[in-house]
C-alpha cells in the first residue's frame, strides 16, 4: 500500500498533503480507541 503511495515522481505539495491525510487518520483513531476505552472503564447505558 505505502510503496504504491509512495511512488516515485512526487513532488513536495502531494508529499505534505499525504502526511497531513495520515496525520489525520493517526488522530481519528488515537480519538476513537480513547473513545472506547473511556466507555470501558464509564459504561453508560446507550440503549437506554
């Protein structure tokens, strides 16, 4: 996947737009399991 990302022939601009899309994603799911260990350790009833 990253060496087909990675090719090269990239120039700077696609290369800062890439690691601003990983830094994303490393964020969206740092957020995600701090979501999921939050409602492990404060179960709250979704179902209602």
């Amino acid at each position: 996947m990253f060496f087909i990302i990675s090719k090269p022939g990239l120039n700077l601009n696609e290369n800062l737009s890439f690691s601003r899309i990983s830094f994303l994603v490393l964020f969206h799911l740092f957020t995600v399991s701090a979501f999921i260990l939050f409602h492990l350790l404060f179960p709250l009833n979704l179902t209602g």
